[in-house]
C-alpha cells in the first residue's frame, strides 16, 4: 500500500491559457505527476484511536474487507476551519482506492474511487485534493489524475472537479514544467510515452513500433507541459491532448473516447509539424 510522504502546496509558475478547450488547465490547478503521496503528519491533528474506530463501526465495508487497517489511512484535520475535526480515509476500497471525506458531522460528504496524493491549503482551509486512481488494470494499465477544488460557503465546502487527465501505465513524466498550447498542422504526428533516445534497442523499436501510443491528427490541440532533449539532440514535447481530439490507434479501453468528459491524455510528441497558439 503507498503511504502518504510529504505535502507541496503547489505555487503558480506557469501561464493561463485561455483557449475554451484549457480554460481549467491554468497555472495553480496543474496535476503533480511525479508524487504519489505525501507527509500526512504535517497536516494532521493528533486523534484519539476511539474516534477512528468509531469511524469504521459506522463504515461497516471498511472492517469486513481490512480489518483494522484501515486505521492507518484514516487521519483527522480541520478542513473548513471551523475548529471541528473532520476525517479523511484514503486507502483500499471495495474496488481500487478510495477516499472519504468526513466532516465533523460524521457522515459522508465526499467520496472518490482513488487516493490522496497531495492537498493544498490556504487560509488554513482545504482548497484542493489531487488524486491518483487506476481506470484499467489491462495491458497496457490506465491512471487517472484528478483535482478537485473546494470552495466554502458559510464555512460548508462545494466540492468541483476542475481537472481530469489519463496516462498510461509505465508513461514517462515530465521533470521540469512549462506551459503553452499547441495546434498540429502535420496530416499526422506520432505520439510515444517517452522521448525515444539515441541507445534506444533496434528491437524494442520494431517489436512496439518505437513505444508509440497512436497518432495525433492535423488540428489536433494539446498543451504541452514538459519539454526534454534527447540524445540526438531533438526536443520533445509532454501534451495533454484536449479530450475532443481523438488519438489513432491510441491502446485505450476500445478506443474509444467521450469528447463530453472532460478527460486529456498526456503523451510525448516531437517539436515538428505543430506551431505555438499562446
């Protein structure tokens, strides 16, 4: 089970987009790829072991499918700062991961099929959660990466998906981060799940055509979030494409996409064939 490691309250580095595809993707809602987790302790409040399992008495899935290991993935904080502790579970679920985040009411007021990896606070409230679930656990394997934002109204929150992304399993995220949309003018554009290097084996090329992940189409929006040079000195490009563009022969569930949901998809694309629209 991954445990939570440390917190980043992540600080606005990159420009806004403005096209109607990316008016979400703005600089402080930008998913944090590389984590998987984070330090629990230095937001948590200390919490009698009764309130827990008084938690999971109430829960009754929780201890017939874990036991009292839930205890571990269940932890307090004051998340409207209303001077009640709410509790927040983030482990296994009935299926995969879940979370559920309990205010000081003790009911269930929010629920999601996946794990906590980081949370932002500001102003001594929770306003935003960052989470990691598992949609496909076929060949290859898919993630999703959400972030949802709180908002407050008489110290009651609302809570909003305003972010939604899909990777594929053994994908290679970006180390450094940029921001800016781009357009394809290419009648075609390979998209792989990493830059591919100079020492990259012939045969790995030619048994899974060169890690390809289907192909980008003239027209094709994304906004590019990462850049790395390979070894042949060529630059590359990490995009999420916007969810109304489809990917050829892209190895997702049937291929098949739903333009309505919102959901980009983070490839890697060469600097050819495509301009900057920002």
């Amino acid at each position: 089970m991954r445990h939570w490691i440390y917190i980043i309250i992540l600080i606005a580095s990159c420009s806004k987009t403005t096209s109607e595809d990316s008016k979400e993707l703005t600089a402080d809602n930008f998913f944090p790829f590389n984590k998987e987790s984070f330090d629990r302790t230095k937001v948590e409040a200390p919490i009698d072991n009764k309130e827990k399992l008084k938690f999971g008495e109430e829960r009754p899935w929780l201890t017939s499918m874990h036991g009292d290991t839930y205890l571990s993935d269940t932890h307090a904080i004051d998340i409207n700062d209303d001077g009640r502790l709410d509790l927040i579970y983030s482990g296994p679920g009935p299926v995969t991961y879940y979370t559920i985040v309990s205010l000081g009411n003790g009911g269930d007021d929010f629920s999601f099929e996946g794990y906590i990896v980081d949370l932002q606070i500001k102003n001594k409230k929770v306003t935003k959660l960052y989470f990691l679930s598992n949609v496909a656990s076929g060949a290859p394997p898919v993630d999703r990466q959400t972030i949802v934002e709180i908002s407050y109204k008489d110290k009651q929150p609302i809570f909003k998906t305003i972010f939604k992304n899909e990777t594929i399993g053994g994908i290679q995220f970006p180390n450094q981060r940029t921001s800016y949309e781009i357009e394809t003018f290419a009648d075609t554009l390979i998209a792989r799940d990493a830059p591919l290097e100079l020492d990259t084996p012939y045969d790995y090329i030619i048994e899974i055509e060169g890690n390809r992940l289907g192909l980008l189409t003239k027209g094709t929006k994304a906004i590019v979030i990462g850049e790395q040079t390979d070894s042949l000195k060529h630059l590359w490009l990490c995009a999420l494409i916007y969810p109304k563009h489809k990917i050829i022969k892209y190895p997702y569930m049937n291929n098949q996409f739903d333009s309505t949901d919102g959901t980009t998809r983070m490839v890697w694309i060469r600097d050819k064939g495509l301009k900057k629209t920002d």
